[in-house]
C-alpha cells in the first residue's frame, strides 16, 4: 500500500494524580499550548485543548503510523516534566479517557472543550 489516508479524531480527557487542583488557571494557558507543541513535534495534531485545575481536554487527530497510547504518553511525560521544571510538583494520573469524534462533530467538540 504506497498511500495511506485516515481521519482519527478523538477526545482525549485525563486528569492530575488524585484528582488534585494543580493546574492554576494563570498556567493553564500555557500548558494548553506546550501539549499543542508536544503533538506538533511528535506528528500529531492538537486541534483543541482546554480543561480545569484537574483534567484537561485534548481533540487531536491521529495519523495512521501512530499508537493512540503513544501519543498520550508523550503528552503526558512531556508536560508532566514541563510543570515539574516550572516549580510544580506535578503528576497525571494513570490513564485517560479516549472518545472518536465525527468529522461531522468536530466544530462542536472544538466549543465544548473551548468552553
């Protein structure tokens, strides 16, 4: 097969360890746009991302050559590490939720997770 073509839209939703509120909301800013970075260097895109002091929300798409668990533990190590270097004492939790969205309902994703 020379060509590979895949539309792999999920909602990915995981939370701090014990569910504690660490992620002030003058931060959450910045780590919303550093997981967009993570995806954009390991060939991912983050099309939306959100979320509150103890979970967030990602919509990504998946292109075929990538393992759904292996982005989401690239997410996670990588920013996990980012607050930690930024004087967080920080963890996710073990595992995440993940939900296929529609090309039909990706507008509407976009605005819950804004939202």
């Amino acid at each position: 097969m020379s060509h590979s073509y895949s539309q792999n839209h999920l909602h990915i939703v995981f939370s701090t360890k014990d569910r504690q509120k660490l992620i002030e909301p003058t931060m959450q800013p910045k780590l919303w746009s550093y997981m967009a970075g993570i995806g954009r260097n390991h060939g991912f895109l983050v099309l939306a991302h959100g979320g509150m002091e103890d979970h967030v929300h990602l919509l990504i798409q998946l292109p075929p050559v990538l393992a759904l668990a292996k982005a989401i533990s690239v997410v996670k190590s990588n920013s996990s590490g980012w607050m930690n270097d930024h004087g967080m004492k920080f963890n996710w939790q073990e595992g995440y939720g993940a939900f296929s969205v529609s090309a039909s309902n990706l507008a509407v994703m976009e605005r819950y997770i804004a939202n």
